[in-house]
C-alpha cells in the first residue's frame, strides 16, 4: 500500500489568480487549464525568502526555523503548489518514496496507527511518498522496495523481516533502538526511564509500598528499558520487586491470567504496573476476580496511554509516549540523513508525560 502525498487545490481566487493571469479589470486572460502550475520560485517569491530555503521548509529539512516553515508551508497553501516528482526523481535518481514497518499483529493498536499517521504527516510536508511493508515473509534483497529510506517501529531482534531490512543496506531510522546485531542509521526513542520512573515516584507517594511490574517478555529495547527501570527504582527505595512477563503480543487472556496470580502468589501487592499497550485493561477482571478494588486497595497503571485507558472505569494512569510525534520525528530523522542535513548514527529522545487518573487513587474528575 503507497499512502501518496495530497495534493491541495489551487487558489484560483483574489490577487493570486490575477497576478498569473495577467492582471485584473483588463482583457480576460487565459483559461485556468492553460496557466501553469505554481513553482518552487513561486512559493519562495510569495513568502519572501530564498528558493532553497523554501525548498527545504518544504522537505522538512535544512536549519530553517519553524516560523520560516510556517510561512512557506502556508505561501504554498495559498499557491496550490505541488512539487513536480516525476522531474525531481529524474534529476537525484531517488524514488521520493519511504516504506514504515510496523508489526503486523500491532497493527490495530492505537499506540501504532497514531504513530502511522505521525510519519505520514511529516512525509507529506517533506514532500515524499510512504509505503507500507508487511510483516509477512522476509523479503529477498532483489525483492526489496524501491524506497529510499527506511522507518521500522519497535523492531525487535528475531524478527526475519525486520532482520532483512535492516541489512538492506538503505537508511533505516528505528522507534527505539534495535538490539539486533545490526546498527541503525538513525534512532528516535521516547524517554522512557524518566516516565516510568516518574510514574513508580507517582504511586509511592500514593501509598503503594509493594508495586508489582507486568512486564512484557519482547527483545524490544521498550520492554527492557521499563523492567531494567523498574529494578532500579525499587533497589533505590529499598523495596522488593516482582515481576511477572507474558508474551508480546499476547491474547487479553494471558495477562489476565498472569496478573490473577501475581496476586494469589504475592497478596502484599498494592499496585500493579502493565509494560504493555492495553494490558492494564485487560487485567481489570483478574484483578475484580481476586477481591480487589482498583484505585482503593489496589492501584494500576499502564506504561502506555491511549483513549481506552481514559474511557475505562476508573480511567487508568498511564504514560503518554506521544505517539504521534514519535511517527513525525523519525519521518523528520529520516529526511535530514537522506538530505546529508543529519549524520548518520543520530540519536534523539522523546520526552514523554505521566497522566495520572482514578486508578492510582486520585479523585474521579
């Protein structure tokens, strides 16, 4: 699937359609299927700047400040303009194109579709395609895609596709490291020991003195980052840690399972941390089942918000990884090192936020 950047209409109203037609109050001027399209020189001329810096205002690139961003962005609103990639693609010999790999049993999670649509959002300003890459059979390196770069979300070591594009020997930007034998060329990752950390400071001074972590069991650099955090915090307190892991991508019945008897193992548990995307949810029949009331005896928080943690009862703490902006940064990563205007081996964090709800034992709004 190819997700094509959208072309906007043409301002054929005011100054703009009588200035590239000749004028008003004058003769007619020719018929709008015979004017032609607006160019880069255009845009540049109408937000007053330079042709590369419009350009690269564009393409998300070069050191251009936001404001001057704005302006171009906004110049070439009002222009209709679009870039020529046909004519471009001859000139560099590139395709404008980038794939996004995302897991394919992840792909109806809220957490990854947000981030599909950050990437496509900044591709689009960059002024470059996006394609998607199944997760179905490893591609052989005649089969790969005819992209430029690369973007792979949570790409975990083991995974044959994963394995295959990141020794495609194109740029590949990574969501979070890879821990596989290979490096990325570039890296965007959320701070995630600053929010788990704030999060554990969080439910201590809720009163939780024995805060349990349901950890994912992923080669994910996430999932290790959250359980190393977590030991650490609780090594720094002076408090005993449990955890218990379920599979990565597991059915809602595992960590159900799993949370039931991290309670009927460990009773003293006062607060429960879910790692994974959703499985705070999932766990709150388990935690019913054994007698527990979330948010009074028993307080739970996810690793992971998205618009279930705030609609279920009671909403759950959760941290926000802000999703969105990850999928923008690394299509923004990506466009810089292909542009030469970022090194290869970049490495930029994403600072995250706690929201703390009802289930933590604040009040309900």
């Amino acid at each position: 699937m190819v997700i094509r950047r959208p072309r906007t209409t043409p301002d054929t109203s005011g100054s703009n359609r009588a200035n590239r037609s000749g004028g008003s109050g004058g003769p007619a001027g020719p018929r709008s299927d015979d004017i032609p399209p607006p160019t880069i020189a255009d845009v540049a001329r109408e937000a007053a700047v330079s042709r590369t810096t419009a350009s690269d205002a564009l393409r998300g690139q070069g050191r251009v400040s936001r404001a001057t961003r704005d302006a171009v962005e906004a110049a070439a609103r009002r222009l209709g303009y679009s870039p020529n990639r046909n004519a471009r693609s001859l000139r560099t010999s590139v395709t404008e194109t980038v794939a996004l790999h995302i897991p394919e049993f992840l792909t109806s999670a809220e957490y990854y579709l947000s981030f599909v649509f950050g990437v496509t959002e900044q591709a689009a300003r960059a002024g470059l395609n996006v394609t998607m890459i199944s997760s179905g059979h490893p591609p052989h390196r005649a089969a790969l895609p005819q992209v430029d770069g690369l973007v792979l979300c949570d790409p975990t070591a083991g995974d044959p596709v994963v394995e295959a594009l990141m020794n495609s020997g194109l740029p590949v930007v990574t969501a979070e490291r890879y821990v596989g034998g290979k490096e990325s060329t570039g890296v965007v990752r959320p701070d995630h020991e600053t929010g788990t950390v704030e999060l554990l400071d969080h439910l201590r001074d809720m009163g939780a003195v024995r805060p349990a972590l349901l950890a994912c069991d992923s080669t994910a650099e996430r999932a290790a980052t959250v359980l190393d955090t977590y030991r650490r915090w609780c090594v720094r307190n002076g408090l005993p840690d449990t955890v218990h892991k379920v599979p990565f991508g597991s059915p809602p019945e595992v960590p159900r399972a799993e949370v039931a008897r991290m309670l009927a193992g460990s009773p003293e548990t006062d607060a429960v941390v879910c790692a994974a995307d959703g499985a705070a949810v999932t766990v709150l029949p388990g935690i019913r089942a054994a007698g527990r009331t979330v948010g009074k005896d028993l307080l739970l928080a996810s690793c992971v918000d998205s618009t279930t943690m705030r609609l279920t009862d009671p909403p759950i703490t959760a941290i926000d990884l802000r999703p969105r902006d990850l999928g923008v940064e690394c299509a923004q990563l990506l466009s810089e090192i292909l542009s030469g205007h970022s090194p290869r081996g970049t490495v930029r964090s994403l600072p995250v936020a706690l929201n703390t709800r009802a289930s933590t034992g604040l009040p309900r709004p």
